[in-house]
C-alpha cells in the first residue's frame, strides 16, 4: 500500500532535505529524511535501523538544499499495512524533532510518485527591506536599499513560460534538461517585508535563489527591468546575480492531477 504525506520543516538545522552519499558512504550529517526515516522505524518499532538498514524508503517530491524550509513538501513510502491517519500523524509529531511535522496522510494509488506526479511546485523567498536591523530579523536576508516593487515586477514577467535558465542554475544541477515554464512570478510588499513568489513545473539547483540575488543586481545597481531578459538569453551563470541566503526560501505547495 502506498501513502503519501506532508511534511513541514525549518532547514536550518539539517543539511538539506534528502539523505547525502558519498563514495557509496552515507554523510554523516542530519537530514529532513534521516529524521522522518527514523520516526518511521520507531513507529513500526523496527529492529533494523540501528544497522543502518533503511527498513521505510521514503520518496520526496524533490531537494530543498541546506537551510531551506518547508511548509507542503509530499514524501510518499509503501507500507503492508492500514494505518490510522490521525493516530499516526499525532505520533509521529511527538517523535520528531521540534522543527519537522507531518500532516496530511493519505492513501494513494500504487502508480502514484511524490516526484515523477508533480505538475508544478511553488517556492517563497522572503527578505527585509530596511536599512537597520531588528532584534527578531534572525536569519533572513536584509536589503538596506529601497527596493522598488512595480520594476521588480516588470523583471519577473520576463521569465514566464519555457525558457531555457542556464544561466540561474549552480554548478550542481545534474539534471542535462535546463528548461523550465515558469507559469508564475509576482513579487508582493507587506510592510517592510518583500515576498517572491514563483511557481513552475521544475526548478534547477539555486535557481529561486539566484533569480532573486538577479533581482537585487538590478535594483542596487539601478539596471533595467529588461537586463534579467538578457541574461535568460545569455544561458552563462556568470551574467545572472548571487544566489542569495537559503533562510528566506520556503516550499510552499506541491500540486499533482486529479487522482
């Protein structure tokens, strides 16, 4: 039987969503999915684990990179037995660390896969736009210049449909395709709060973050609008922007056809 589930998660703390290898070694480091791997064996009151035997593999809809949060990731695994969704959600909850919950179990069809399903995904990134800091600021970029919301705004129109974003991938993107259709980008300001919204069928490694370090370029250095156009076309990483601090960059939704 097949379940999926949501996860919510503050990445800070873990080195990225998904178990690192490394020579065929496991990285010692913490993951979102070693930890939600480990509730499961406690749960089912496995025996395994401890040898380092993943007795629940467990499938996500995709990476978040170190220190990116979650608020819809889908994590799908197979288990022969029936589960009680609010039993096993309460349960896991109290098994997990403080900054990891689940919610939403469900059953789904065999044919059903947290990744390969997904039509779209749906990415916030957050930052301040105040010259002086805040005591609750913590980890969230700030940006001291005025930023100006309707130019930003005439910059994101220019990525969306298919395009080819080369030129906002980082150097560990593995996947050969660089083509992604981009079927939202609207940028929004809520006091001295500034939220980048972008949706689309897949995403590159850094590419929400190096679009929004491209945004910045243009607003500190007072470029055109139309310069993040140029550098779509240019398909070379070394004309778009930094890529920005992961702590403002959230996975807000994953949506999949109708079952």
């Amino acid at each position: 039987m097949r379940y999926a589930l949501e996860v919510q998660y503050r990445g800070k703390n873990y080195a990225g969503s998904q178990i690192q290898f490394e020579a065929g070694e496991q990285i010692d480091e913490p993951t979102i999915q070693g930890e939600l791997e480990r509730a499961l064996s406690t749960l089912i009151k496995s025996e395994h684990f401890a040898n380092n035997i993943r007795p629940i593999k467990t499938i996500f809809s995709g990476r978040t990179d170190r220190g990116v949060n979650s608020l819809g990731q889908v994590v799908h695994f197979d288990y022969d037995k029936d589960i009680v969704a609010s039993k096993f959600i309460y349960q896991m909850n109290e098994i997990l660390p403080s900054d990891i919950s689940v919610d939403n179990l469900r059953v789904v069809p065999n044919s059903f896969h947290a990744q390969k399903s997904a039509k779209s995904r749906y990415y916030r990134y957050e930052f301040i736009n105040r010259r002086y800091k805040q005591a609750f600021d913590g980890d969230i970029l700030r940006v001291k210049y005025e930023i100006d919301i309707e130019r930003m705004q005439n910059a994101l129109n220019f990525l969306l449909g298919e395009h080819d974003f080369s030129s906002f991938k980082s150097s560990g993107t593995l996947n050969p395709s660089k083509v992604c259709f981009i079927s939202r980008a609207e940028v929004e300001k809520q006091g001295d709060r500034v939220f980048i919204h972008i949706e689309g069928n897949r995403f590159l490694y850094n590419m929400v973050r190096t679009i929004v370090g491209t945004l910045l370029e243009i607003e500190g250095h007072n470029l055109p609008p139309e310069h993040i156009k140029d550098v779509l076309e240019a398909k070379d990483r070394r004309k778009a922007g930094r890529t920005v601090s992961p702590y403002g960059l959230t996975l807000m939704r994953i949506d999949y056809p109708q079952q």
